[in-house]
C-alpha cells in the first residue's frame, strides 16, 4: 500500500503550515499548555477557526454545495494531522468538523442545518459531546439520562460525566434514553447550554484548564423539534458520528512530533549516545509509524468506500500505545521538560494522559478488538 502524499496533497500540507505558521501567536506553545477547552484557548479558536474558514480550510472536506471543496479523506487526515502537530488550535472546533457538521449534514433537518451550520462554518460555534454517564463510560445502551416525552416537549433529568468542553459550549449533543429498549431506546436531542435546569461542574484534573465537566439535567425541557433523526435512531446516527471522531485525531502525528523533540534535547546535552535510550526511542518510533500505518490503512478504506469494523478500534488502541511509550520515554529520558523546559512536550504530555480515555476507552477498545477482530468467545468454553 501507497501512503505517499500526492503532489497537490503535498501542496495542501504546504498551505497548511503556512498558514499556521502566519497565525498562530509567537507564544502559542505555551499557550496550548493550558488545554484545549480552556477560556485562552477557545477564544483564540474561534478566531483561528474565522480566519480558517476564510481561506477555506476549515472544512475543505465537506461537500461543495455545502461551503466545502469536496475534497477526499486524505485531505481531511492531512488536515488533521497538520492541525494536531501544531497543538490542535482549533480547539473544542475539531469536532464540529470532524463529526458534528457531517451529522447534521447527513441527518439534520433542513431547520436545524440552518439553525447549527452557520456558526460551525465560519468558526465561531462551541458543542460537547453528552455521552458518558457515571454507569455508564463507553458502554453507551447503559445509559440511564431520561427524556420524557410531554406533548411537544422532552423532560431531560440525569447526569453526564467526563464532558470535554460542557463549561463553555454553546450546545450539548445530548444521548437520552426515550425508552428501556438498550440499544433502539437512545434519541439525541440538541440542547443550548444555557437552557434553565442544567448544571456544569468542573472536575479537576491534570490534563489541562476547564477539559472535564459533570452535567446535571434536571427536569430540562427541549422542544421536540431539537430531536435529532427520529427516537431511537441514536445508535444509527452515532455509529455513523464515531467513524469521523476516531480516525479524525491523529494523536500519533503528535506523539512522534513530541518524541522528536525529545530525542533532540538529549542529542544536545550528549546523551544520546546510550544504547539504552536509543533503543527506547527505536521503540517509541516503531509504535508511532505503527499507529500510523494503521490508521492509513482505516482512511483507504473510506477511500473505497469499505466498511468499517472492529479493525477501527485496533487502530485507536495502537494510537493509544503510541502516546503512553512517548510520554513515558519522556518521563524517564528528559523528566525537566515536563517542569517548562520545553512547553511543547509539556502539551504533549498531558494530552497522552487522556488518550486511553478520549473516543473510547483504552479497555472498551481491547474489548470490541477481541471479539470482532479476533473473534475471540465471551466467556470460556
């Protein structure tokens, strides 16, 4: 298999960073150390992503009649992954991209196109993503968050948790059960965050500024025409929603940008030169270009318009591998960058922390990889 970028896809990576480097701010490493859904960071998103959509890579893979250039999945992994060496300074707005706008592009009603389209367009909109629940992490047909219909109104109550971005977003893609049904009982609805009843706390963490949330719904009434698709369309439309947000955060693009680095402070303090670290980073390089060539290998087969299965979820876990032998060669090899002597892999290394958790847990995926890959049985014979 050929992953050589193309002349005109080299050129698109070319315009990229020239772009980046013409606007991002002298200071944005540091910047990007107080996470990606912290107050500094979203503000200078939506200005990023404004001047983003103005040059027209803020979606160029969006269909034309849509603002979009039509542009193929290669172009939006490029995208990405430019995007993501850089420190992701769209923000929270990586998703709109990546998997809201698609969504409501695909089963959004002609309203709510008009109503969410524009601001995620022109780069000034902010969502969160209303999934997990505290008995309820990956294992969404858990999910006990309750909308009841009344009339022309849905009654939400429940709770959400490990909400990125809840304490800013301007609105929640909310998962709600309509029914007991585990899978064809869960509706979405699209919900302001500024709607009476609802509650965000933030969860402190290590991973950065205002990342997590717990959320409160309590007795939160949302017109039915916030629903999105029909009840019980949930699983169809998520399904569809996760294909784009997995394989669209190239967080091996980072990690091998962040080992890099690494390995170029040792060589200047001379002490690279151990066999010892030099094997670590052999190891390090080895399982970066393996999440690589697996999350290629996914891309292609959107290319050929192949289904997708359990082989998505090996790919997330070999990016997730990637990122926990980076940061811990970091740990163990350059531990005072981590003490802003380089702010970069500082950056880096708190977004490894949450790289087993983001899209899925590291263990749900192991889960899915063993019974759909390896077709391995539920309980021993």
């Amino acid at each position: 298999m050929d992953f050589e970028w193309s002349d005109d896809q080299r050129a698109f990576a070319d315009q990229l960073r020239a772009f980046l480097a013409a606007n991002l701010p002298e200071n944005w490493e540091e910047l990007a150390g107080h996470g990606p859904a912290s107050a500094e960071i979203t503000e200078l998103s939506k200005r990023f992503c404004a001047a983003l959509a103005r040059e027209g890579l803020l979606f160029p893979h969006w269909p034309v009649e849509y603002g979009g250039q039509g542009l193929g999945p290669w172009e939006q992994q490029i995208l990405a992954e430019e995007m993501w060496v850089a420190g992701e300074p769209r923000g929270g707005q990586y998703m709109n991209v990546n998997w809201i706008g698609p969504t409501l592009l695909k089963y959004g009603s002609e309203e709510q196109r008009a109503k969410y389209l524009p601001p995620i367009t022109e780069g000034r909109a902010l969502w969160c993503q209303g999934f997990s629940e505290p008995d309820a992490g990956s294992d969404l047909a858990s999910l006990r968050t309750r909308a009841t219909r009344d009339g022309d109104v849905y009654r939400v109550n429940g709770q959400k948790i490990w909400t990125s971005y809840a304490g800013l977003a301007d609105t929640c893609f909310l998962l709600t059960r309509t029914s007991d049904d585990r899978k064809r009982g869960i509706t979405i609805l699209l919900v302001p965050m500024d709607t009476p009843g609802i509650t965000v706390r933030q969860i402190p963490s290590l991973i950065g500024e205002g990342d997590i949330h717990e959320v409160f719904f309590d007795d939160v009434v949302v017109p039915v025409e916030a629903r999105l698709g029909e009840e019980g369309q949930a699983w169809e439309i998520i399904a569809y929603s996760l294909r784009n947000e997995r394989l669209g955060i190239p967080r091996f693009r980072l990690a091998r940008a962040a080992l890099d680095r690494a390995v170029a402070m040792l060589k200047e303090r001379r002490a690279f030169a151990r066999e010892a670290v030099r094997t670590e980073a052999a190891r390090c390089a080895a399982a970066c270009e393996a999440a690589r060539i697996a999350s290629y290998a996914i891309v292609q087969k959107r290319v050929d318009g192949l289904p997708i299965g359990g082989e998505s979820s090996s790919a997330r876990y070999a990016t997730v591998m990637a990122e926990r032998t980076v940061a811990d060669f970091v740990v163990e090899y350059v531990p005072e960058a981590l003490a802003d002597a380089s702010p970069y892999l500082k950056m880096h290394h708190q977004r490894g922390i949450v790289a087993g958790i983001a899209a899925g847990a590291a263990e749900i995926q192991l889960n899915i990889i063993a019974s759909e890959v390896l077709e391995l049985p539920r309980e021993p014979r």
